[in-house]
C-alpha cells in the first residue's frame, strides 16, 4: 500500500515536469527553426546583392546616359545590405526594415530591368544574359527561403500563443517572431527578365 502512494505522488510529480519539459524544448526547436529559416534567406540575399554591382558594371558601359537609375540600384543595394546586417537572429523590428529596404531594392531593380529593354546591345550581351539569368534563380531562391521562414515563423507564433506554453513562453521570454512580409503589391508580384 506504501509503494502504491509513493508511486501515485511521484507520478503527479513526474508527469507535469516531463510536460513542462517537453513544452519548453518544443519552443527551443521553433525558434531554432525559423532561425535557420531566416539564415537560408540570408545566404541567397548575399548572393544577390553580390550578384548587383556586376550586373550594373556591365549595363554600364550600354547605359551610359542612365547614370541615376544605376546609381539608385546601387544605393538601393547598399541600404538592403545593411538592413540584412543589422538583423540578428531573426528578431525584431529589424526583419521589418530589411523587407521594406528589399522593397525598395525591387523597385529600383523593376525600374532597371524595364529601362534596359531599350538597349539591344545590352541585351544580347553574352555576360549581361549569364547575370540576369543568375540573378532570376536566386530571386526564386529568395522567394521559397521567404516562404520556408513565414511557415516556420506562423508556427512558432502559434506555439507562443498556444494554451498552456504561452505561459512558458512569458515566463522563459520567447517573443513572437516577425514574418518577412512583401509590403507593396508591386513587389508581390515575380520579377521578369527576358533578354531573348
């Protein structure tokens, strides 16, 4: 009878601190995850702002007379670089502030891609085709790894503001996450290169 009591206390003991537990490193998993998501994104942006000054090295020597618009990607560039730099570990209101300055880089890239559809040569330029080839399949990088971090970010954020590990989340300070959101509907929609 004296081992069916110590048994019956030490499960009521046992069982919440394993849920407690468990809960608590399902919080750590999610956070980890959309971090990594958001590394993904980071990788692929790197790789196009590197891919940028190319490009508009390149689309110089055609587009002389179009100094502003080349100057206003390059500065676009630099302000979305920074932004990325500035971003640590995925928090807060920082991922806000790098998707407006990717916004804004998307406008200054729509406005180079549609000016430099009146150059031919620059079109038909072997190296110009290989960049905006390079540069269009890392757009479609960033895409899915924005896609893969918003998807791990939705379901952390259900976590933290789920019954019972919110209450774990305040008390171990686990913050919602920020989603990386498009914020206009120009740039929602997919950026078209066609030099053929």
């Amino acid at each position: 009878m004296g081992y069916i009591i110590f048994f019956i206390i030490l499960a009521l003991l046992i069982f919440p601190l394993l849920f407690l537990v468990g809960q608590y490193n399902g919080l750590v998993k999610l956070r980890n995850r959309y971090r990594n998501g958001f590394a993904q994104i980071e990788v692929q942006l790197k790789r196009r702002y590197d891919l940028i000054p190319n490009l508009i090295e390149t689309a110089k020597t055609f587009m002389s007379h179009e100094r502003e618009t080349l100057e206003a990607v390059i500065t676009a560039r630099n302000a979305a670089q920074s932004a990325c730099s500035k971003v640590s570990n995925a928090e807060g209101e920082a991922v806000g502030a790098l998707a407006s300055a990717e916004t804004s880089l998307g406008g200054a890239m729509g406005r180079f891609w549609g000016l430099s559809e009146s150059y031919p040569e620059l079109r038909s330029n072997q190296n110009m085709m290989q960049l905006s080839e390079e540069l269009t399949s890392t757009e479609n990088k960033v895409a899915f790894a924005r896609q893969a971090y918003n998807d791990s970010v939705t379901s952390f954020n259900t976590k933290v503001e789920s019954f019972p590990s919110n209450i774990l989340a305040g008390f171990f300070n686990f913050r919602q996450a920020t989603l990386f959101e498009v914020a206009t509907e120009e740039e929602r929609k997919a950026v078209k290169v066609d030099f053929s």
